[in-house]
C-alpha cells in the first residue's frame, strides 16, 4: 500500500471508528454495540471474601484503561455466578463492604470518553438467591435443591433479574447487559410446577430421571423451551421500560446452543475456551456469522492449563484476526481484582493486540462499506 493511499486508508478508519460527538451535547455518542468491534470484558465475581469493593476504582484507573487501548467499550463485572452485587444496588445481594459507587465510575468516565458500558451479569446461576430463597431454585433429579441454578418457574425474574436490569439501565445509564450463567448453566428442573407444566404440554405421566429413561428427550426439550420462553420474557420486560438497553445472553444461539435466534437479542457473544483458542474461535466464528444477528467473541487474555499464564500481543491478536475476518466483534477478558480495581501491567498486552483489531476492522469497513453483521 502507497503512502498516499495509507493516508487515505487512516483517515476512513479514524472517521469511521470514532464515535461523534452532539452538537447539543458535550457528552460524546457511544457506538451501539452491532457497530463496536473492539472491547475489554473484566469480571472477579464478588463473594463473601469482597469487603473493599471500590476502594482502588478510580476515574483516572478508568481514563488510563480508555486511553491506552482505545476500545469502542467496556464490559465490567456488576454481579457474577456467587451472587453478590460489585455496586451498591438496592435490588439484589451486594458484596460485604462497598466502598463509594465503583459503577457510577466507571459510567461517568466511559460516558466523558464515549465508550460505551456493558455490565457483566450472571443470570440463571445465582448461587447465592437460591440459599436465601430456596424455593427459587431448580429441582435436581433426587429432590434436592439445586445449589446454583434458579428455577424457570420460580419469582426469580420478576423480583431480581429484571427490576436489578432496570435499575442498571434507569438509573445508573449503562449501554446494556451481557448476561452469563444462562443456556450453558441451565438444568432440567424437577419442582411440582416444572413437572406439572410438563405433564400437561406433553401427556407424559412418567417424568424421565435418566437419559436412559423413556421420554428424556421430550424432558429436556421442554426444559430447553422453558428457557426461551424465559429470556423472551425478561428481554421484554426490560424493553418496555428501557427500550434501549442491549441485551445479550451468553451464548445463547451459537454453536453452543445451535438454533435459530428466537428471542429479541440485541446482539450473540460467546466467550470461547482458553486452550486451543484459534481453533475455538474459528468454529464459533462461522456459525455466528450465519446467524443474522450482530455478533462478537470474547478471548480469554490468559489459558489456565497446564497452568495459568497470560498470553501474548500476538496470540491475541491471532485470535481476534479469526473473528474479524468473519465480520465479528472481538474482546479479550481480562480479570479484575477482588476489590475491583483492574491488573493494569495487563493492559500494554491488550493495546499492542488492538493495534492488529483497529487495522482489521478499518479494512473491514472499506471494504463493505456496511455493518459487521453483514445483513442491514
């Protein structure tokens, strides 16, 4: 490529990527998440052990993140798989102590910089609702409550999950959710109100406990159709209040839940396995590309096996060329400490990577001259 149409290239990309700025508004726009290519994913799943939580979370710990790599958002942690609350929410289970509000950082730094904020919520798997409510939970096979899962059929949605979504939306402003916990973390329940509710859809009596017992597949399958009826439920609820809140649901309508798309997300992610990450990606890129949907992966920045080790620039930006060449969005998943603050001698690893990802996805556009989901 010639100098000129280098230049020329640069300043496409530049004017393409940047958010605009209002002309009403000081406050930047942020990109919607079906136009963002590049992010960072950070979540430390707030447990009992968190009594510091915002202590560390500072505006400049924020701006530095932003200015260093430059990501179109952020996808931080507010309530992982244990259940316990990052923030100080007036809705759910907040760690032990909370220091400030971490969240209203992070929204008010990534709102002066127009990027955009995505919360990192663990959805299906609240390990700790269903100690306190444990008629929430799911049923295993043997009666017992299951200790992490909640039930379809249980108040969870309407007394936690949407009310917190609502209050992440309403009054905090973020840009949307990406719930995890979901598909994956689902289990066939076996309350009186799940076998009930099966009885009477398919005429079956006898509840299969096994795989090897009769009707298994009818079983999960109706438990399967529970959850779409369930992330189709939660997904309007939240929309008729918040309609521009985006929401996606973890892996939900990938190969890891190969189906068509039936419930109104806003965008598919997946956050693919840490060993074999090329080939991981590669596979789940091509089938998301076909899903009509927009669509993004998450790397993780580290592989945890033969032991944990944080990978390279150039791995990463293996991994994310799989992505873009697909038309996906690409971010890398980088852990938080257990008061919240960031690892930030991690981050010159997350901006040499996005060096590759903004030259991808500059060639992407001017080459389509459309958006990466390939079908608007």
């Amino acid at each position: 490529m010639n100098s000129t149409r280098l230049a020329n290239f640069a300043i496409l990309a530049s004017l393409t990527l940047a958010p605009l700025a209002s002309a009403a508004d000081a406050t930047p726009k942020r990109l919607k998440r079906a136009d963002s290519f590049l992010g960072i994913h950070f979540d430390f799943h707030a447990n009992s052990d968190c009594t510091n939580v915002g202590a560390n979370t500072t505006p400049v710990m924020v701006e530095e993140i932003i200015n260093l790599v430059r990501p179109d958002y952020l996808q931080v942690d507010c309530k992982g798989h244990r259940g316990f609350c990052s923030y100080p929410t007036k809705v759910g289970h907040q760690a032990p102590r909370i220091i400030g509000d971490p969240l209203r950082v992070w929204r008010e730094v990534t709102a002066a910089h127009g990027v955009g904020l995505y919360m990192h919520y663990s959805g299906v798997w609240d390990s700790k609702v269903v100690k306190e409510h444990p008629d929430w939970a799911a049923i295993n096979a043997n009666g017992s409550n299951n200790t992490r899962a909640t039930s379809f059929f249980g108040p969870y949605a309407e007394k936690l999950l949407i009310p917190q979504l609502r209050e992440l939306a309403g009054d905090y402003g973020v840009d949307g959710v990406w719930v995890d916990g979901e598909c994956w973390a689902s289990v066939p329940d076996y309350g009186a109100a799940a076998l009930a509710a099966f009885r009477k859809a398919t005429g079956i009596t006898n509840v299969p406990r096994k795989p090897e017992d009769p009707h298994w597949h009818e079983f999960l399958q109706f438990n399967r159709e529970m959850f779409r009826k369930y992330l189709r439920h939660y997904i309007a609820a939240v929309k008729k209040t918040n309609p521009r809140f985006q929401i996606c649901s973890n892996w939900a309508f990938t190969d890891h839940m190969a189906e068509p798309v039936s419930a109104p997300v806003d965008f598919l992610s997946g956050d693919y396995s840490p060993q074999d990450s090329v080939n991981s990606a590669r596979l789940s890129a091509r089938y998301l590309a076909r899903q009509g949907k927009p669509w993004d992966l998450m790397a993780w920045s580290f592989s945890t096996k033969p032991t944990r080790a944080q990978k390279t620039a150039v791995q990463l930006q293996r991994e994310a060329a799989v992505v873009l060449a697909m038309g996906g969005g690409f971010q890398a998943y980088f852990k938080q400490k257990r008061d919240g603050s960031i690892y930030d001698e991690q981050m010159p690893v997350m901006a040499e990577a996005r060096s590759l990802a903004r030259v991808s996805t500059g060639r992407l556009i001017c080459a389509n001259a459309r958006s990466r989901c390939g079908v608007r």
